[in-house]
C-alpha cells in the first residue's frame, strides 16, 4: 500500500516535459526540414536560412496553441472563439513570414513556391498556411498523447488506489468478525474448566500470526492458507467434541500456487453457521482441485432445511464475493446455494 501511494505521489503530479526534450525535438526537426527542403530545391544553403526565420515562428504559434489556445478553449468547449483565434493567429504569421522573409532570405519570397504567382495570391497563402498547420498539428498531437499516456496512468493508478483501500476495509471487517467467532469457542472452554483451553490458546496464537503477517501480503502459498483452514476447524471441533466431522481433499499439485489470503475462510465459517444438524452435528467437505491454470475450489456441510438460508447471508460471504470482484474482475465464478439436504459453494479462480 505504502508503495502504491509513492507512486500516487509521483503520477497524480502532472508533469512538466523537461527542456532538453523540447531542445531535441526542435533540432531534430529543424536538421530534417532543412535537409528535406534542400533536397527539394536542390539549394540547402537557402533551405537553411529559410528555415532559420521559420522556426522561431513555429515554436511561438506552437507553444501559444498547445499551452493557451487550447486550454482555455478547447478544453473550456469555446471551438468558435478557437477558430477565430486561430484564423487569427495564421494570418499574422503569415504577414509576418512574407516581411521577414523580404528582409533576411530573399527579396522574391515566392521563390520556394514554385506554383504562386503573386505574393498574398490564394496559392501562396495556402500553401504557407498549410505548412504552419502541418507544424502545430504535429506537436499537438505530440503533446495529446503524452496527456493521454498521463491520463492513462493516472486513472489506474486510482483505480488500483481504490481496490486496495476498499480491500483493506474488507479485511478490517472480516478480521474482527473471525476473532469473535474464535474468542467465543474460547470463552466457552474457559467456562467449562477444559484442559483444552491451552489447545485452543495455541491455535489461535498461530491464527494471529497468520492474521497479522501474511494477510497483508498480496499473495500467500494455497498450503499456507489450507492450514489456516485447517486450525479454525480444529478450534471448532475442540468446541464442540465429536459433533464435527471434516474431510479436506487435495487434488493435483498445489505446491507452487500462490493466492490472495483469506480467501476460502469465510465459507467454512459458514458452514459452522447454518450447517448445524437437529442432532448438533455438522459435516464438512471440502475440495481443492487443480485444473491448468485453474483452481477449483468446493465445499459442501450438512444443511438444516428448517433455517432459511441466504446466499448472501453473514459478512465473511459478503465481503469474500466484493473481495473476489475486486481481485480477479469478472474472471471467476462464485455459485452458492442449497441442494437437498446439503449446503455447496463452487468457486473457480484463475492461478495466472
């Protein structure tokens, strides 16, 4: 978290394009028109000095379109009030290429248009106009994109700004409600005077190290976490004695997968919620298969049909499905429900 919000810090700042990459462009340009130009007229000396009066006009009108004009028109949905500024804009610059041109090029500014006739003749105009168009369309597009690119970055840096926080707020609420769950089973050893007290007071320690070190990593060994499965079940069968009985099944190799935590909790909890026989008893099992790239994971517990049961009952199920959204999108699938007298959940997550 604390390295996405470095990032935050440097990407939310807009930044400034550093002069050295404005110097390179503009030489760049200026060495590719002269040469282009020359080559064309087969005079580069006259290329060179012709362009050494344009560019100061190209980089004044560029700069005042992309960093004015467009700003406060374009961006502020004036397009009338732009055109205008713009005819504006290429008529003085034309007005003033021609005098400047007479001045320091040649006395004949028409020379490098072969196909004008006069000076300020329709073809002249366009043609000069059109170059000038060319130029500002260039660098705009230049500069467009880099805001894009900006804009790009900055909306998924928010994005992922937002998922993080909201995951964060969804382990605050699950954490305490497990704790709860956990502290009563405790609660009611303590007051039968049960030796397996300490035998609980050791499994929840091991459950607080897991909830304190690794539920704050992105991703943990799937072992890690059926082991974590496996300490809650044990902590409810010391609770409840020989009413439990639970079987895990692994299917493929799982050594090598890593997944978010606290993924597949929420469901067992649930289990010991609403799967609570007339006799007391509560039966559990549970599937982890592997499939490709694929996990399978399942579970079914023995379903009282007495009790209405939502599929979006308890917080643990309301906070993994907005957990999974969260984390793999639309790429999963999440099927819940009652089936006779069992109780399934189906959930399907990507490994890669």
């Amino acid at each position: 978290m604390q390295q996405i919000r470095k990032r935050a810090n440097n990407v939310l700042v807009k930044p400034t394009i550093p002069w050295h990459y404005h110097i390179i462009f503009w030489t760049i340009y200026f060495a590719f028109n002269s040469i282009r130009w020359g080559s064309y007229f087969d005079d580069y000396w006259y290329s060179f000095k012709s362009n050494l009066v344009e560019f100061p006009l190209h980089i004044i009108i560029v700069y005042f379109n992309i960093y004015y004009l467009v700003p406060k028109y374009i961006v502020g949905k004036k397009y009338k009030t732009y055109v205008v500024w713009l005819i504006f804009v290429l008529g003085l610059h034309y007005l003033v290429r021609v005098g400047l041109f007479s001045a320091l090029v040649s006395p004949h500014p028409l020379s490098e248009v072969q196909t004008a006739n006069d000076l300020f003749s329709f073809n002249h105009v366009v043609t000069i106009t059109l170059g000038e168009v060319y130029v500002i369309g260039l660098v705009s597009a230049i500069k467009l994109t880099i805001d894009y690119v900006f804009e790009l970055n900055k909306n998924n840096l928010l994005l992922e700004l937002q998922s993080e926080t909201e995951m964060k707020y969804l382990k605050a609420k699950i954490q305490p409600h497990f704790f709860f769950n956990t502290l009563n089973n405790l609660y009611a050893l303590t007051l039968k005077r049960s030796k397996k007290a300490a035998e609980v007071v050791l499994k929840l320690s091991e459950i607080m190290e897991y909830v304190i070190y690794d539920l704050d990593k992105k991703k943990i060994p799937l072992n890690k976490e059926i082991k974590y499965v496996e300490n809650y079940i044990e902590l409810e069968k010391l609770r409840r004695k020989d009413l439990v009985v639970s079987k895990i099944e692994i299917i493929g190799k799982i050594d090598d997968i890593l997944l978010p935590p606290y993924l597949f909790l929420p469901f067992v909890e649930n289990c010991f919620k609403h799967g609570q026989l007339d006799n007391g008893r509560i039966i559990i099992t549970m599937k982890f298969r592997r499939s490709g790239n694929a996990l399978e994971f399942s579970i079914k517990n023995s379903f009282d049909k007495s009790e209405k049961t939502n599929d979006k009952s308890g917080i643990g199920l309301i906070n993994i499905r907005r957990r999974l959204e969260l984390l793999y999108e639309k790429n999963f699938s999440l099927e819940m429900g009652p089936s006779v007298d069992l109780y399934s959940v189906v959930l399907k997550i990507p490994l890669k």
